[in-house]
C-alpha cells in the first residue's frame, strides 16, 4: 500500500461540521487503495481521556469517492450523538491492511496489541457559533459584474470634465479615458438586468478616486461626484431590491490612493503625521519621480509596485476601527448585502475576523466575498471570509479547452479538485466566473463563440454562485486590462443586434434559476467512448437528475436521449462538434 499518499488531519476540509448534528470526513488514498472505512464513536465512552479509549466502534464504509490525478477522495458523514467525536481508519488494499491514527499507520496486529493509549483523530466539540455558516439566498443569485464607467451614463451632468464620447462595441479603450458611466445609468438599466434573470450586482469600486476604475480610493466615504451622490447610491440599490437584485460593493482595504488625506498628511509630515503608522512605510522622505521608484526602492510598500497605491497597515487598530467604520456606513445608508474585498490575501487575518464580527452583527446575512486567486483555506474557515472569487474553477476550464490532448477525465480531475479544496458551505456559495475587469474577455481568450457557449453552459451547471461580467450576454470583445472594459452598446442593443445572443444567456440563466439540480453541490461525471466529451450529471434530494452533455471533439456525438432543456449545436440525434445539450 503506498502509505506518501494517504492525507488527512481533523481540520479544514478533511474534518468539519456541515451544521450542528453532522460531520463531514475526508481522506486522501492513492489509487490502490480499494476500501476505507471509518470507525467513529464518542471519546469518552471508554472513560475518561487517558483511560480506556476503546470507544464503542460505529463503521461506516466510504463510499462516496471523487477522483484526483493522482489520489482518490473517500468521503462520508456521521452524526456525534454527544457532539464529540473520535475516530480512526481502516484501509485495505488487497491482502493489505491498515489502520490509520492521528500519528502513524498500523498492523492488524500491532493495533490489537496497543498497550499504551491510541492517538484516534479527534473532533473535540461542535460549538453552534464555530459552525461555517454561509448566506443561503447566495447559492440562488446569478451576479452581473458592472465596471461603473463603462456600463452606463445616466446622467450627463457629472460628467468628468476629459469626458470622451461613448464607443461602439469593436472600439478598444485606454487606461485613462473616461466615459461617463455612473451609478444612476446602473438604475435606469434594471428592468434590463431583471429581464435578463439577474438576482445580484456586483459593482467595482463608487467610492471617490482619481481612476476610472477607482481601486485608487482617494475617499471612503464619500461617492466618487462623477458616479454620482449618496443619494443616487442609496436609490439605486433601493430600485434594485425593488427588481428582486441584491447589491455588493467593492472594498478596497488593502492599499489606498494618493489622494486619500491620511496619506497626504504622511507625505508632507513623514514621521510626524499621526498617520505615519496608517502605513508600512520603511523610510522617509519618498521620490516624487516615476511610476514604482518608491516601491522598488523599498521607501514604502503598496499594491503591487505602483506607488500611487500605498499599502495601508491593518495591523494597526486604528486603521482597523477606521475600516469598521466605513463599512458600517455602507451597510447602514446603502442597505447593501454583500461586500467583495480587493486584493484580499494581503489585508491582516486580525481585520478579517474584526471585520466578519462587525459585517454579520449588523446583517446576518450579508455576504463576504474575498479576491484570492489561490488556494484559499486560511479565509475559509468560518470566521473571515464566506467565499473567494473561483479563479482556479476557470483555470480548470480554460485548460481542457487550450490544450487538445486533455481527456475529459483531465477536465474531472480539474474540476474535483476544485471542489474538494473547501467545505461544502463555502463549495455551495464559490463565487464562479470566466473573466472580469482583470482578465481578458472569454470570447478573445477563446477566439470561438461554439466554445464560448460551452463554457458558458458550464458555468450555470455547476456548484456554487455563479458571474458573469457587464455584456457577457453579448458575447461582447475586448483584450486585456484596459480593453477587456469597452463600453456597453446601448444602441446596438436597441436595435436589436444582440437579440439572439442575449436570448441564449436569458436561457442559460433561466435553467439556474429554475432547476434545484444545478445548484447543489452534488455531481458525478460519466465516460464517454469519445474523450473529448464531458457529461455530467446533476442531482440533489426531491429533485430531477439533469444530464449535462458537451461535444469539444471534431468528430459528432450520438444522442439517446430526447427532449433536452437547453440544445446548442444539435441536429436531429446528434451533437455537432462545439455543441452542448443539456436534459
């Protein structure tokens, strides 16, 4: 038996409750492993800790198995009737068997003949306010990403002063142009997004920055003028609400902008500003030359290395109460429901805890949304973030589809991975997307609108919350940061010029809307003959079982089914290369 392969540890997502009665256990085998069965029982049941620890056993044989590259994951459930729990493996593998503990791998006849106490794995208690908890409302939202500048301009008047005319939807963008997009343009655009089937927004930063795209926050609390007022934002979420659509706002902790007054007060007054210790600062005084000669140079640190950026000290309390109380405005005088934290990774663990405390005492419900592009586990554990932006979902797609000789079972290995990383609370709310205002458009990544809606059709199939960013309904191009932000086409839409596109999305996000199957976190993948053809099924209690098909060969895929929910790219029984089928 190879023993390097075998994993587990009573935390994370290996141990944890998935609410106050149940237990989720995980383990990790390499592919020779044939059966694991967990034996499970109170610690204290052989007396007390230290005594005799021969708790009455309870066996459960795991059956429920998801493959990695190169590991099986054995997962099952138990129920603690005194909400302790002890347990231990055993692993069998031909004529092998062992018995895992907490410390080692044993015989058979060296776990029988244990004279000294056995080191079990050990949940020691399922206290109710340790529990990961996760909004429900989440897993049912389809969220639509709004790169404010660009969407819509609503109101002229606001306009920045270097405004420049609205382009149409092939005319690439430059980093510094404004367009005049604001926040009441997102308000006189809701009937549009609820037509479509959108029950979230997620907005970049409103705050007041010099940007366009406004991450260089120079106020937190006040609405960037050209956006608009507090009055427009509280009405705009007001009308959202009223069109069923909840609301999350950008928070950019991590770093501020130059014009942010703490950090001019540091720039005029070095050590002797009170706000000195607002940041991390090395040394002073700092270059006023180029674009990262402070950063590079080791004076101060900041997002990145752009200097107009400097990254503000979370260790610090006071920043750390100022934070609070910015995000305490928001919730109270926007009445929002979800906040997405920018660059997330970076800002201290001690002002995410804070941060969680404050957010769920004013709104239970309201959703905590980290931007992590890794593995994310440190975040997750129920008392930082609720959910990560699943960049490594999209990765997972994006390459079955750019390298040919990935098999379908490439794309399984992919895909388990990724929703084996977490708990099934945070799996259930993953925030899902295919590209953002940091990525290249998914049409220019892919350069084919077949795999585009395959893509697409897999995004809405799959566990977790699902985003699709501003004219993804389209199909709408552009390249990377700053070109993957042109400006929506109002006027092509009027005519009429997107009507079939936007009439496939409206399809896709009305089988999320309405099939429980594709929101739950329970899926299995089929073999096909043809490996360069995923099928997958969804299921979950008191509910149809739908069958996902995608053609992603060269050569048709023979039907045997009738009557599909969602048909792309099918002709009587067949599914054309770049087709999808969904029953």
């Amino acid at each position: 038996m190879n023993l390097e392969a075998i994993h587990h540890k009573a935390v994370d997502n290996y141990c944890y409750p998935l609410n106050e009665n149940d237990i989720k256990i995980n383990i990790y085998t390499g592919y020779d492993v044939a059966k694991v069965t967990l034996v499970y029982g109170d610690p204290f049941t052989g007396g007390i800790m230290g005594g005799n620890q021969d708790f009455t056993e309870s066996l459960l044989v795991l059956e429920d198995t998801k493959l990695l590259r190169h590991q099986i994951i054995w997962s099952g459930i138990v129920k603690p009737k005194f909400k302790r729990l002890s347990y231990y493996f055993i692993l069998e593998a031909g004529k092998e068997k062992y018995y895992m503990l907490e410390d080692d791998f044993y015989t058979e006849s060296e776990f029988k003949s244990f004279n000294r106490r056995k080191q079990f794995f050990y949940f020691p208690w399922m206290n109710p306010s340790d529990i990961n908890v996760t909004p429900d409302w989440v897993n049912s939202t389809v969220w639509y990403q709004i790169f404010i500048d660009r969407f819509c301009n609503g109101n002229p008047d606001i306009n920045p002063k270097n405004v420049k005319p609205w382009k149409g939807p092939d005319k690439q963008v430059k980093s510094f142009d404004f367009y005049g997009g604001d926040i009441p343009g997102i308000t006189s655009k809701m009937d549009y997004l609820q037509s479509l089937g959108i029950s979230g927004l997620y907005l970049t930063p409103v705050c007041k920055g010099e940007s366009n795209h406004k991450y260089d926050t120079g106020s937190y609390t006040t609405i960037d003028p050209h956006f608009g007022t507090d009055e427009d934002m509280k009405e705009m979420v007001k009308t959202a609400h009223e069109h069923g659509i909840k609301v999350m706002m950008d928070g950019v902790f991590n770093h501020s902008g130059r014009t942010f007054k703490p950090w001019e007060d540091v720039v005029k007054n070095g050590p002797d500003s009170k706000y000195y210790d607002w940041f991390m600062i090395n040394s002073w005084p700092f270059s006023n030359k180029g674009f990262a000669t402070n950063s590079k140079a080791g004076k101060y640190y900041t997002f990145a290395f752009v200097d107009m950026m400097p990254k503000l000290n979370t260790n610090n309390p006071e920043v750390r109460k100022f934070i609070l109380k910015v995000l305490t405005k928001w919730v109270k005088e926007y009445d929002i429901d979800g906040i997405r934290l920018d660059v997330a990774n970076e800002i201290s663990h001690t002002l995410c805890k804070e941060m969680r405390i404050a957010l769920k005492k004013l709104k239970p419900d309201i959703y905590i949304l980290g931007e992590i592009w890794h593995d994310s586990t440190p975040w997750l554990r129920g008392d930082e973030f609720d959910s990560v932006m699943n960049y490594p979902f999209g990765d997972s797609i994006e390459q079955f589809w750019a390298d040919k000789n990935s098999t379908a079972l490439d794309f399984e290995f992919a895909i388990n991975r990724c929703y084996s990383m977490y708990m099934e609370q945070t799996s259930k709310v993953l925030f899902n997307l295919l590209d953002s205002h940091d990525t290249i458009r998914l049409i220019n990544k892919l350069g084919d609108i077949h795999s585009f809606y395959q893509q697409m059709a897999i995004l809405f199939t799959m566990p977790g919350t699902v985003c699709i960013y501003y004219g993804t309904e389209l199909v709408l191009e552009g390249g990377r940061d700053p070109d993957c932000r042109r400006c929506m086409p109002w006027k092509e839409i009027e005519q009429g010029k997107y009507d079939d596109r936007i009439k496939i999305m409206k399809k896709l996000i009305s089988l999320r809307n309405k099939y429980p199957a594709f929101r739950s976190n329970q899926y299995k993948f089929i073999r096909s003959k043809n490996d360069r053809v995923i099928i997958y099924e969804r299921y979950s209690k008191n509910c149809k079982t739908r069958t996902v098909i995608i053609n992603c060969s060269d050569i048709p895929y023979k039907l045997t089914k009738d009557k599909p929910i969602f048909k792309y790219g099918k002709k009587e029984n067949l599914l054309m290369p770049g087709g999808v089928v969904i029953y």
